[in-house]
C-alpha cells in the first residue's frame, strides 16, 4: 500500500473539527508537569514535537478539575479562569505546528494522591487505591458540584481554544471510570447498583459539558471494551452502553480495555501481549455506533493501523509510546519510509516506570523524549576519526548518531554479530520486539556509512596503530559473580552463558541465583525449552521435564520492573511450579547444593540439584579507557562500561557522547 494514498491519512470530521489524519497521540502521563497547574514549555514541547512530525491530533493526559484532588505528582489543572490564557499558549502552538489539542479532563477520584496530605480521596465507595490510601463515598451533593466542575472545565477548554475535550471512563480509574465498573461501584443509591445507573455519572457529566461548549464542539470519550477481570464491565455492557455515549453528545469514541490494577498489562501492553489488543471490541463497537470509533492497544506498528482502517475495521487508531519513540512516525509513514521509523520495543521502561535515575518520563530509543530541541540535527563543526569499541546498544547508537552528524565512524566488535546483551535480553518468550531497536539501528549505520569490524578484539595498541581522534568505550558489563564460599572450587554457570546457548538444560532440578530480570527471564527460558511434548522424550538426550528454583536476597522479585510486565511474569513464573524463596542470602555453593540464610537468621542446604546458575547481574566492564585517555585526544565512557543498568543509559549515554564531538 502506498501510503500516501491511505485512509489512515486522510482527513475525518468530528464535530467541527476536521483531522488531518485518523492517528491521534494517546493519553500518557509524562511527569513534567508544574506545581502550580500550568503547562510548562518541557511538557508542551513533547506535545508540538508530534504535531509537527504529522499526528492528527494529541492528547494530554489528566487535566484536573478541581486541583484540591491532584493525580499523580504534579497536576496539570483547568479549574481557574486564570488558567485558561497560558493554556490557550499551549493550544496555539499544537495549531501552529499543524494539529490540534485535545485536553483530557479528569477527576482523579480514588486514585488522587491526596491521601499523602491527609485528605481521604474520593470515591464512588470505599476502596484502596495504589498508595494504600482509601477513598471515601462521595456525597450526592458532592457528585453534583464535581459535574458542574467538569462542565466549567469543557468550557475553559474551548476558550483555549483546543480542538476538543476528552473524558476518561475507561479501566475502573478515576472518578467516571471507578464509578461505572462494578469492581469499584459498592453504592446503594441511584448511582449504583444496575450498569444504567453506574453509568449516571458519566452521562450526567457528558450533559453538564454539552450544555457549556457549542453544540458542535467535539466530545471524546475513552472506554474499556472490556475490563478483562472477572466482575468488571464486558463487551456486551460496552455495546449496551456506546449508543447512549452517542446520544448524550459524543463525537468519538476511544477504546481501550482492561482495569488498572487488576490488569495494567492490558491497559499498557507491553512485552508478549499482541498487537492491537482491543480491536476486536472496538470492530463490535463501531457496528452499534454512528460515531467514529478508535481503537487503542499497542498499535506500534503503522502499517497494521493503516490496514485496519482501510478494512473498515475501526475509523482510526490512538497511538502512544510510539510517537514517543518516533515523533515524526506519521510524516515518515506518509513518506513510505518505514526502515526510518525509530520503533517503540514495547519494553515498558522509562515511559512507564520512574526511577531515582529517570523520575520523568523518556524513551530507551529516543533519548529527546523530555528534551525535544535541546538538540539540533545540525552537523558536526569539524569530521573526526571517530572508533567506538561495541556494538551493543550503546554502541550502535554512539555510531549513528556521530555518522549521521558527519563523523568517520568505525565500530569494533568483539562478537560477530551486533546487539551485546541486547542479544541475551531478547532470547525470553515475549521480548522478541526489542530486536526492533537494532534492526532499526543497523539500518541507520548503513546508510549513515558506518563501516563495522567484528570479531575484533580491541587493545590499546591496536588503538594506537588505528590513530583515532575521538573513542568511545562501550564495552558493556560481565555477568557478576560475587566472591561466595565454593565459586573457586566448583565450576560456575551463568545464565548469560545459558541464555547464549553456550550449554543446555535438557531436564533435570535447576536453581538460578538472582531473582532480578536476567534470572526470571533465564528461568521463563528454562521452562518454555522444556517441551513434554517432544517427539524424542524418553531419550537420553531429550528435552524433558525440569523444576526451577529461584533464591533471591530481596523481599521481592523483579524489583524495579514496570508492573506491566513484572505482573504476567510472576503470574507465569507460579504457574509454571516455580519454587520462589525470596529474603534468602546465598551463603555457599557447590556442584549441587545451595546454603542460604533466611530473613529470620536461620540457614539450611537447598540440595540436588543438576544446574547452579548464578544470575545475578552484571559489573561493568571497562579495561580500556584509562590507558587511552594518554594518547586519545578525545574518550567517552558509556553505558554498561559504566556501571551496569537498563540499556536505556547506555543508548542516551551513547547519543549525548557522540553528539558532543
């Protein structure tokens, strides 16, 4: 299909609004926003950065009411006339930059962080929110005055002078969203009960709203298509319910699916779960409504958005962490320039999960995620010889990004092949998608004209012979071995080895040091290599059954993984018999056996097993760079040469030392 030529990118009408094109930016929180309400320019930027690249329209997420009851952190708010004229600021550079901007308006409900001053949030019933916090009833009158709110909130909108206004009664969250799921709706009066009276919340806030906006200004609402937990809201409620969104004044509607706490990975699906998760109950919808329907769900690729509107099948799709890797997705897409789009790996990280490291949010891919023109794509003053040792991830994107700027780039690799650990984190069931980022990155070397030598060992000497006027070591990290009574006297395994294919597990009782993200995924690898099934069970060198263990020192497993994808695994790793003994110090090994120490002091040998795998990280790994800084004009050390974390650091680490040349 020739792009250009696509339904995806021809214009809709919705309302008085005509889109320039049937993608729109999702609803994402950024953690950019100011103490006071307003929209600060970093926050804007992320927003006119994707109108300029071609989106249709862009969405920000969680405009408060009534700013009494923040969100999360720092909350943008629209409650205050004296709001209104820095937002229309806002709203005029999207215009501007070619799009329009569409402000979701919320009310946090039970999930408002104002439990932390003391101040119950507030709820349809009692229930507990993410910060253990518990919500209280809201009161009739209560209910009354927030609607008004969200009606005097529409109308700041429009004088602002965005496109449209969205609201959110999607995944039992927030105040709509919590009043009409069953799972958080317990009221006894005429706001609970029936899925008609649940819904008399929303509808009276899409009433309240239509009467403070013009007639045609347009209404986007977001709704589960299913809540995919047993005693939530499901397709047939949706479809019972779409027609009355449409009668009481939406223009649009958005669907997505799932509840925010007892299925987040269907709310952000992340690694394993398939493309386009709601588009089937979106189709369903689209067939009971005459509005336009959206969906939204890990759509990350274009062209599958594109043909899913071609077929008619939904009217256009919400895009989200892809525009956060690509800004400029739809112009390249228009272009048929799909190698150039920088892919989303749905990894879950920084975009969703904030850090000491990373409190706000970014991109493993897009290191201008938060800083959109702190960078310009100019070239470099002056061409330099440039050699970067590795070609994991942070070395492939120091490459790039100093070719693309004009610099003679060599890469060294050791291994024969690019990736680094990058090669280890993709073998797991469901982390296939991240090989898209150095599919994507090769691409840009060739064309870039980054020439590549692997199986090239790097020294200092060789260094010396290649007379570079600027390194840049990325030599990555080596799986960690602490000095634990028995490494010297009985042979060790990693899981990087294991994950490598350096060696099998056939069968047999394994259990694997670590209880962080490279033992789990060694462990999910363990079981998924397992198949009973296989045609040559019951030979000696068959693939059977085994059993696996997992010792970890902390409270818990897979800490600092986002819950997206921390949830489903845990949920696979029980399944699949997993013995998990957390709190539990690794003492001693041997060939067979484990001694730990439980939280309470007390120790015991975890005995027979047929593989000790020690997955318990890495250090960085770095036998260069001191050496060279005495003849090397110009070296940067990045990434897991650093010190050892997520392959996020060692991207951005890569692009902010090469465009520094």
């Amino acid at each position: 299909m020739d792009m250009k030529d696509s339904k995806l990118f021809s214009p809709l009408k919705v309302g008085s609004l005509t889109l320039k094109n049937r993608v729109g930016m999702a609803p994402m929180s950024m953690d950019y926003e100011a103490e006071d309400g307003t929209v600060p320019k970093r926050l804007a930027d992320i927003f006119v950065r994707r109108a300029e690249g071609g989106t249709g329209y862009v969405v920000i997420d969680a405009v408060t009411v009534d700013h009494n009851y923040q969100y999360i952190g720092n909350t943008t708010c629209l409650d205050s006339d004296d709001l209104v004229p820095q937002f229309k600021v806002f709203a005029d550079r999207v215009s501007a930059a070619g799009s329009t901007l569409i402000p979701q308006i919320i009310h946090p409900g039970p999930e408002s962080i104002c439990g932390f001053r003391k101040i119950p949030p507030l709820g349809p019933s009692v229930n507990t929110n993410a910060n253990c916090h518990v919500s209280r009833s809201v009161s009739i009158e209560e209910i009354h005055t927030i609607i008004r709110q969200f009606g005097a909130a529409a109308r700041r909108v429009q004088e602002a002078g965005c496109g449209g206004i969205s609201l959110h009664c999607a995944h039992a969250y927030m105040l709509p969203g919590a009043f009409l799921s069953p799972l958080r709706n317990k009221r006894m009066d005429e706001y609970g009960g029936c899925l008609d009276n649940r819904a008399r919340f929303i509808l009276e806030v899409i009433e309240e709203v239509r009467k403070n906006v013009s007639a045609d200004f347009p209404v986007f609402l977001r709704i589960s298509g299913d809540e995919r937990a047993e005693g939530g809201n499901s397709l047939e409620d949706m479809l019972y319910l779409a027609p009355k969104f449409e009668a009481a004044g939406v223009d649009l509607l958005e669907v997505s699916g799932g509840t925010q706490y007892e299925g987040l990975e269907y709310i952000i699906p992340s690694q394993g779960k398939r493309i386009g998760m709601n588009i089937y109950e979106a189709a369903e919808i689209k067939k009971v409504v005459g509005i336009p329907v959206y969906a939204v769900g890990k759509i990350n690729d274009i062209r599958y958005a594109a043909d899913i509107v071609e077929r008619g099948i939904v009217d256009g799709v919400a895009v989200g962490r892809p525009l956060l890797a690509d800004p400029d997705l739809c112009k390249k897409a228009k272009e048929n320039r799909f190698d150039d789009i920088t892919p989303c790996g749905s990894c879950g990280g920084s975009c969703i999960t904030r850090t000491a490291q990373s409190p706000q949010c970014r991109c493993h891919i897009n290191p201008l995620v938060g800083r959109e023109y702190d960078f310009p794509a100019v070239p470099a003053q002056r061409s330099k010889k440039t050699l970067v040792i590795g070609a994991g991830p942070g070395g492939m994107y120091a490459a790039v990004t100093a070719a693309e700027r004009g610099h003679d780039v060599t890469v060294w690799e050791a291994e024969d092949q690019i990736g680094g650990q990058l090669n280890l984190a993709v073998v797991s069931p469901g982390k296939q998608e991240m090989t898209k980022w150095l599919v994507h990155l090769n691409h840009r070397a060739k064309k870039a004209g980054v020439t590549f030598e692997f199986g090239k060992e790097a020294t200092a000497e060789a260094v010396r012979e290649f007379a570079p006027e600027a390194v840049i070591v990325a030599t990555g990290a080596r799986p960690l071995v602490p000095p634990i009574k028995g490494t010297k006297e009985y042979p060790v395994l990693t899981a990087h080895d294991f994950l490598r294919g350096r060696f099998v597990i056939p069968k047999g009782r394994v259990c694997v040091l670590g209880g962080g993200a490279v033992a789990c995924e060694t462990a999910e690898t363990i079981l998924a290599n397992a198949r009973p099934t296989a045609f040559t069970r019951g030979y000696d060198a068959s693939i059977g059954d085994v059993e696996v263990t997992l010792v970890e020192m902390l409270p818990q497993l897979l800490t600092g993984v986002c819950e997206p994808n921390r949830a489903p695994m845990l949920r696979s790793l029980k399944k699949s018999g997993v013995h998990i003994k957390v709190n539990t110090k690794i003492l001693e090994v041997t060939d067979h056996g484990v001694k730990v120490q439980q939280g309470d002091g007390t120790e015991e040998w975890l005995r027979g097993f047929d593989y000790i795998l020690f997955g318990l990280g890495s250090r960085n790994y770095d036998p260069l760079s001191e050496t060279l800084k005495e003849f090397v004009p110009e070296v940067h050390v990045i990434g897991d040469a650093v010190r050892a974390r997520q392959a996020s650091f060692a991207m951005w680490e890569g692009f902010e030392a090469a465009y520094s040349l």
